[in-house]
C-alpha cells in the first residue's frame, strides 16, 4: 500500500517537471525568435522595397536589383523614385532655389573608394590602422553597408552658391521632403541609432506615408520600422 502511493506520487513528479520543461522550453524559443527579430529588420523590404533597411548592422540585401534612371549631370536613381524627385525639384526650385543632386547611386566599388579615401584623411591625420577605419565609418559607410548602393538616397546642395546656400536648400529640404516621400535620413542628436554622423544633405526615399510619419515625429527609419513591427 504505502509503496504504491510512493511510486504514484514519484510518477506525478516525473509528470510536472515534464510540464515545467516544456513551458522553459517555449519561453526559450520565443525569446529566440524575439531576439533575432530585432538584429534584423531588413526582413520588410520583401514586402516593402521603400523600407528596406541599410545600416552598419544592414547589409544591402544580396538579391537587391536596382533599375536606373540617369539625371541630366549624370548621376543615377532608382527609376521607381524619379517621379517623386522630380516634383521636389521643381518645386524647390518655384521657390528660387537652385538644387542639385551631388550624389547618389553608388557601386560597392564606388563606396570602398570613398571609405579608403575617408580612411587615408584619418590615417595622415595621426590616426592608425583599425582607429581611421573606424572613425573614416563615422562619415562614410563601409561597401555593402551604403544606402546609396540601393538607389533610394541623393546628396543634395546648392548648384550655385550665388543662387543660394547650400544651407538654404537643406533647410526647404528638411522642410518639405516628406511631401514628395522623402526623409533626412541621419538627423542631429540620432547618432547612436543610426550609427551615422549628422548629414543635412542626406536624402533617402521611403514612401510619403512612412516619411510623413518619421518626419512628423522627428524620428529615424531604425524607429519607425522597431514601431511597426511591435
Ligand atoms: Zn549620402
């Protein structure tokens, strides 16, 4: 009698820590996969090409196909976002502005000539090896790591500084860009989630409904893709 009810009580035992692994074992794979959610938001760009991610932590995606469209200087855009450039332009310059686009699609050899000269200006300024690497990446992205590689992103400055300031174009820029779909892409005070120094040039499309809500709140596409994915 009294060893039956032990080994009933030793098998209810055996019972619940079936249950107590089980449960550890669900936390374990939900925190796994929350975790690997929030190391990689370029997932959305699948869906959504406008919101593809592109950081230090981002990569241009392998399968990244970009059509070009050729402005009349010669740099080139992604043709999907012509349109809404265009318009800004044009409308820039009804304001007596003179814009121009100084920079924008890149080639993954285009961006390692720009990171090795930015790395040689911090080498001769007394920096050495890995130190001018990294602080050449505070300015300018390593390849692969570059927006302008997707053709979503233009450098914009004044075309005539006795027209106006480059100053002058950043700020209508700053200013309007979310009308036509466009965001500045690494505001002042934003560094430690972009990873990227200031730059009031930096234009990046992202669609007008995104831009209106990251320009509105003053916020970075890192933040605004962590919101929508809560
Ligand atoms: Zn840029």
């Amino acid at each position: 009698m009294t060893k039956n009810v032990k080994s009933r009580r030793a098998k209810g035992r055996k019972r619940s820590f079936g249950w107590v692994f089980g449960l550890l074992l669900i936390v374990l794979i939900a925190l796994a996969v929350l975790r690997l959610g929030k190391l990689d938001l370029g997932f959305l760009h699948k869906e959504q090409w406008n919101l593809t991610l592109v950081n230090s932590y981002n990569a241009v995606p392998d399968d990244w196909k970009v059509e070009l469209t050729e402005l009349k200087n010669g740099e080139k855009v992604d043709s999907r976002i012509y349109p809404y450039l265009q318009e800004m332009f044009d409308d820039c310059r009804s304001d007596g502005l003179l814009p121009i686009v100084k920079s924008s699609y890149r080639t993954a050899e285009d961006q390692q000539k720009i990171f090795d000269e930015k790395t040689a200006e911090f080498a001769a300024a007394g920096y050495s090896g890995d130190d001018a690497r990294e602080q050449a990446n505070k300015w300018a992205a390593k390849p692969g790591y570059s927006e302008h590689q997707l053709g979503l992103a233009v450098d914009i400055d004044s075309e005539d500084l006795s027209v106006c300031s480059n100053e002058a174009v950043w700020e209508w820029m700053e200013a309007h860009c979310a009308e036509y779909g466009f965001i500045l892409r690494y505001p002042p005070d934003k560094e430690d989630v972009t990873g990227c120094s200031y730059e009031p040039w930096h234009f990046r499309y992202v669609g007008e409904e995104a831009a209106k809500a990251i320009m509105d709140r003053g916020i970075t596409l890192e933040e605004y893709l962590a919101g929508q994915k809560k």
